[in-house]
C-alpha cells in the first residue's frame, strides 16, 4: 500500500512539473498580438453610453507571460472604460495570460460633447512602458443633438402623462413631457427623445427637411386632440424617424422604440418624404367618432422594420400615396374598426421573418370587441370607404389580404388595377363574398398572384424588375392623380403598379 501512495505522488509531481510549465509567468518582452491594431467605437450621441466593443490579446509563446501594466493613455481622464479579464477600471498591472492562450479586453465609452474639442475622440490601450510599450487604439465619433426628456421632481419621480383609462376606470400614464408652444424642429442637429413627447391640444408640430428624429427604448411621439403634426420632408432630404442606437447592428432590428400615435382628435396631420423605422408600430391613427376631417395624409413614405403594426387606421381617415410598408410582426397596413381610408400607388408587403406572422400584409374591418359581465360584445362601426388603387399588396404568406366584414354597419371598398397576392389553396374564402375577385363592384382590372419582382424584399428593397408583371398594368386616373413615383420619376402612361416605376437590375 505504502509502495501505491509512492507512485501516485510521483505521478502527481510529473504532471504539475511536466504539463503545467506555464504556472510560472515570465514578464512581457512586446510581443503580445492583438485581434486589432485600432478598435472604432460606432457614432454615439452625446452622455448616451456605446455598445460594448471588444479586443482580443495573445499569447503566442510557449510560457505564460505577465503584462505589468494595461491603461488607457489619458489616463483616468479617459472616457473610455475597460474591462480587463473580467475586471472593470482604466489601469491594470500584473495580467498574466498563459502560455498559448488569450484574454479579452471589453471596451465602452460615453462622451460629453461639450468636453471634447473634436468630434472625432481618440485614446489608446497601452501595455507595458518604455522597451516593451505596445498599444491599440480607440476612435469614436460623438454627434451632438437636441436631448428631450421628461422632468424629475425633488424626489426623482419622472413625469408622465395620461394616455387613457384602463377597466377599473384608473389612470394609463407613461413616461412623457408635453411640449409648451407650437414647436418647430430644425435639421441643425438630431433630436434624441426619451420618453413620449406630446404635442398637447391645439397646438402644432413641424418637422422641417432633413430632420433626424431619434427615440430611446419606450419612448414616441404623441399627437394630441386638435392638435396637428406637419412633417415637410422633401425628396432629396428625407426626415427619418429611428431608434438612437447608431451602431451598424443596431441599424434594422425591429421594435427599438414605441410609436408615432395621432390620437382621436388630432386633425390635419401631415407626412412627406419621411422614413419610419424600427418602431414597436410605425403609425397609430385614430379618429374615433371624427371621420369628417382627415386625420392623416402620408405621401412619399417608407414604413420599416415595426414589430408590431407598420401603420394601424382605427377608425380613422388616411389618404396615403407612394406610399412603402414592409417587415411588419404582425399588418403592415391595418385598417379597422371602419374609418375611411384611400390608397394610391403604394406597396404594401410583408416578409418578416423574425417570427411567427399572424395578420396578413393589408387587413381590413368593421368592428372591435371587448369583454363585458365575462361575454364579448362585439361592435361595428361604418366602414365609409377602403379604396386602393394601383397598389401592390405581397408578401411571403399564400394570403395578404383579409378583408372581415360584420354585419350591421356600412361597409364600403373597391380595389382597381392592383396587383393582389391570395392563394386561396384550400378554399377557405370561397364562400365568403368580400373575396369574390370576379364581382366588378368591388373589383376591377385587379392581378392575382402575380410576380412582383422586388429587388430584395428582405431587405426593404421595393422597387421592381423588368419581370414584374405590375408594368404598365396602373389605373390611369390613379396615375393623373400621382403623376410621379416615390423616387420623383414621371409615370408615363400607361404606368406601373405600386409605389414605384421599374428599373432593370444590374447583374
């Protein structure tokens, strides 16, 4: 037995001295490679903290090495911060890394813009000093911008204000400020929004060209009643509504902010030229009861990326041209509980892939529910009008399409010279008279199934091909109506279906 604890102890003492040579750090000599000899930190805007960046160090040799010391180059000025293997600071000494292996460097930043003199801020990662001094730099770009943000009362309670009421007849407040006086934002610098930003009754917000509107997680814009929204977006200098994340994988990822809500009672509410991305809902447009006075005219107008709805009509009236929806979670157009709603050489599809899509592209109806004593109750509400013509409606379900009437109200609607995708495979709507494509009341000059040929769908590219059976095929009143596409080329007659006139791909 004494002979057995003799050969395990030998064993033991082999493999601490043979296999594990690298227990006994040697000092760095310069040599350590790096995943990267710069590490660029994406734009941020100003006192808004960065993604966090990372950069990986080697050990290439054959013995564990010790770095004596990590820092940044400004020092504790820096307004960098480091992660080094797992420990948080600006300077560090004594790293080791083992023979043959790495560690990781995290790397984070939030710059004052009023504390730099050039918007392009630098500093390094230094390791070791005088012989052995290697380093790596960092470059972040800061942007300015207009911040607005909801008070704070002396015991830090954030203002809020009141969107509605719920069962119990108590209050729905949400983050949010209301702005003063008729307000007006320039393109002279972003705006970063926090909160819900509401324009309070009878007061107005324009939005100048080439404003760039930026909102954090939670928050929108809120347009009160008789309160009005103009956006003046031009052609060639669009207004972008987006999330304020500016990093490149920020760039498309859905449901980054709230919405752009124009309550019931919100009237006369312009958009032009603008660009809605990355919403939970791109648009709510409510009216109810006040369908006399348009609520919203959108034009020129692309719609991307929303989790939930791109525009929602709830009894509302929208007259909507050129109009682009697309990448919706659930409708990118909805157009419910009645209303009145007019659709000219707009696109309507839908190839979210994020997850399972419940709704089709365009859905339309007459009615809400809600629970009442534990019964639903189920009411309607005057359909006026739900006209589309020289549209394009797609996407990837068979059906993107759904048009649900309940009996005991108007409802109205007429689809010309669209080009329609609905494949009915198991007939499950053939009895159903709304999609009886043959009755010449509701229908004319329609395509169904048609290939649309969008340059990339996926990616939000709507315009077609050459091999889109939606050329030449538009409604010619339609076209007098809109004489040019979204992209300001001239429609000649006869022009094409959707938002816009078709180009040839290059290979």
């Amino acid at each position: 037995m004494r002979h057995f604890f003799t050969i395990v102890f030998l064993v033991l003492i082999t493999l601490l001295t043979s296999c594990r040579k690298d227990f006994s750090a040697e000092l760095s000599t310069g040599k350590l490679l790096f995943s990267k000899d710069t590490v660029y930190l994406d734009t941020a805007f100003s006192n808004i903290g960065s993604s966090t960046y990372n950069l990986k160090v080697y050990n290439k040799s054959n013995n564990a090495i010790s770095i004596p010391a990590i820092r940044l180059g400004r020092g504790e000025n820096s307004m960098y911060r480091l992660n080094v293997d797992g420990i948080a600071g600006k300077h560090f000494e004594n790293i080791e890394i083992l023979a043959k292996d790495s560690i990781y460097i995290f790397i984070e930043t939030t710059i004052n813009y009023a504390q730099v003199t050039n918007p392009i801020y630098t500093d390094s990662i230094v390791f070791d000093s005088d012989t052995y001094l290697q380093d790596v730099k960092l470059v972040t770009l800061v942007k300015d911008a207009h911040f607005l943000f909801p008070s704070k009362n002396s015991q830090g309670i954030v203002e809020t204000i009141k969107i509605g009421v719920d069962g119990d007849g108590k209050n729905i407040n949400v983050n949010g400020f209301y702005l003063n006086e008729n307000t007006t934002f320039t393109n002279e610098k972003p705006y970063v929004i926090y909160g819900y930003c509401a324009v309070p009754e009878n007061k107005s917000l324009t939005i100048e060209a080439g404003t760039n509107i930026h909102f954090h997680a939670n928050s929108g814009l809120i347009i009160s009643k008789k309160a009005t929204l103009t956006i003046k977006g031009e052609l060639s200098n669009q207004v972008i509504f987006e999330g304020d994340r500016l990093e490149p994988k920020f760039s498309e990822i859905p449901g980054q902010w709230g919405t752009i809500w124009l309550r019931a009672g919100s009237k006369n509410n312009t958009i032009k030229n603008t660009i809605i991305k990355n919403a939970t809902i791109g648009i709510i447009s409510d009216s109810i009861g006040e369908i006399s006075t348009p609520t919203l005219t959108i034009k020129n107008t692309q719609i991307y990326n929303s989790s939930n709805f791109g525009l929602l009509g709830r009894e509302t009236t929208i007259n909507g041209e050129n109009l682009v929806i697309n990448n919706s979670g659930q409708s990118s157009l909805a157009c419910i509980i009645g209303g009145k709603y007019n659709f000219t050489h707009s696109t309507f599809t839908n190839f979210w892939n994020n997850s399972f899509r419940e709704y089709p592209s365009v859905l339309i109806n007459n009615y809400f529910t809600y629970f009442e004593n534990n019964t639903q109750v189920v009411e309607t509400r005057n359909l006026e009008e739900a006209n589309f013509t020289s549209c394009i409606i797609d996407g990837s379900n068979n059906v993107e399409l759904i048009i649900h009437k309940v009996e005991g109200s108007v409802f109205n609607y007429s689809f010309k010279n669209n080009l329609l995708k609905f494949n009915d495979y198991n007939n499950s709507y053939s009895t159903i008279p709304e999609y009886d494509f043959t009755n010449i009341t509701f229908y004319q000059n329609n395509i169904l199934n048609g290939k649309s040929n969008f340059k990339s769908p996926q990616n939000n590219k709507l315009i077609i091909g050459e091999k889109s059976v939606a050329i030449k095929k538009a409604n010619a009143q339609g076209t007098i109506q809109v004489p040019n596409d979204i992209l300001g080329k001239l429609r000649v007659f006869p022009a094409d279906i959707g938002a816009y006139q078709h180009i040839i791909f290059e290979n």
